[in-house]
C-alpha cells in the first residue's frame, strides 16, 4: 500500500494549511479528493458534525501520504454544517438549533444510506481500487460503524472520538474495527467495545487519548497546542497503521 519514503506523517501545519486535493461532484456530493486516483486502496474519511474544516482536510492528506492511498471525504451537508457557536447547548436557544440539525441534514440513518450509494459511486469511479476503508470522526464515526456490519462495502473501518458510541453497534460488526476514544465519551461503552472487538476474531483495537477531548482530530483539534499537536499527529499515524495492516 505504501513505499518506504511514504512511511512518514508530513508536518502538519498549525494555521494557513494548503490542501493537497482536489473537488469534485461525485455521487451528487461535493467530495474532496487526494492521492493517487489509480491507488489500489481508498478511505472515506467521514467528517465530524461541523463538517469540511481545515483540521479535517490536513488530517485526510496525512492519511493519503503516509499510505499512498487515495482518500475521499464527501461533503454530507452540502456546505452547511453545524455551527460550533451552538456548543455547549446550554440555552433553549441552542439546543433547538442543534437538535433541529441533527433530526435533519445529520441523521445517522439517512446518511448511512447516503455513504452506502456513494460508495457505489465511488467503486465504478475509480476502478483500480480494490479494498475500501472508512475514518469516521464524532458523527462520522457513527455513520462509519453502521454501515461495517452484514454486507458492507468497506474491508476495514475506524472512528475516532466517536460520538453516540454504543456497544450494540460493536456486536453487529463483520469487520476489523479501530476506536480511537477521548475522556469525553462514555467509559462503560468503551469498554464494551473493546472486549467484543478483543473477542470477535475480526481483528481492531480500542484506544482512549486520556488527555485529549471530543474533537481533538477534527474541526475541534487545537494545532497550536504542543500536546494536542502530537496526539493529532499519533491519532492519524495510528489509524494509519491500521489501515496499513487491513486494507490489504
């Protein structure tokens, strides 16, 4: 999947950060495009519930360096996610918003319906590709899992600082699975996770950042921070590494 000279994650840029790729309509979704298009491999990277942000686009050019894969991130929300403004939703005001947003654009089963077509899309798009891979960050990471049970179109799948994390969700999956956790999501269902993940002869691995908060590889993620830095950093090399070793 990856030459030896890729087997690095490049430096990531803190502010100003120049994407690599390229967009184009596939699917009737905007999607962000990087990497190889005759790659033998492809992750869909499946943004958090703020949708396209700078932090997420840099994290799927790692993904596509360090593995000489091509990467797609398609654009669910169709250039309107939600406003980081209505977090905390600590006002009638805000959870309102927040709440009418999630019953709409983001609801997880629509959207699971929505990434399963533009895989298909996807697959006769780019033919070379022979196993598919998801990254789903928070909301993402909900969608992703959903769509890695009976039938799925993807060889290996993984969230990070997964949002809705539910251990039922982690029975029905027919593939290997990574969960990179924050101290933020719930620690009994990380747990459950990760004794069906140990025991479901899938293969995957469960992870809790114990520093780092809900978002930390997303639209959230502080760049400027030495330490966020780094777990930024570790985050997407580890699901590289995973990737590396399933998506073969």
């Amino acid at each position: 999947m990856s030459c030896e000279a890729c087997r690095t994650i490049p430096p990531v840029i803190p502010q100003g950060y120049t994407p690599k790729g390229t967009y184009q309509t596939l699917a009737s979704l905007n999607t962000y495009i990087t990497g190889p298009r005759d790659a033998s491999t492809a992750i869909i990277d499946i943004y958090d519930i703020f949708g396209l942000s700078p932090q997420t686009i840099q994290g799927a050019d790692i993904l596509s360096t360090r593995l000489n894969a091509l990467v797609l991130v398609p654009d669910f929300f169709h250039g309107d996610g939600a406003k980081h403004e209505w977090l905390p939703a600590d006002t009638e005001e805000k959870m309102s918003k927040l709440m009418g947003f999630v019953g709409s654009k983001a609801d997880i089963p629509t959207n699971v319906g929505v990434l399963v077509e533009a895989v298909k899309v996807y697959r006769e798009t780019f033919s070379s590709v022979k196993t598919w891979g998801s990254l789903g960050l928070c909301w993402g990471g909900k969608v992703a899992v959903l769509a890695s049970g009976e039938g799925t179109l993807f060889t290996a799948t993984a969230q990070v600082h997964p949002g809705r994390l539910e251990t039922s969700d982690a029975e029905k999956l027919t593939i290997p699975h990574l969960v990179l956790a924050s101290k933020d999501e719930p620690a009994d269902a990380v747990k459950g996770y990760a004794g069906i993940i140990s025991k479901n002869g899938h293969g995957g691995l469960v992870e809790t950042y114990e520093t780092m908060w809900h978002g930390w590889m997303g639209a959230r993620a502080d760049l400027d921070n030495e330490e966020s830095l780094k777990e930024y950093v570790r985050g997407y090399a580890q699901a590289a590494e995973f990737f590396e070793k399933y998506l073969k």
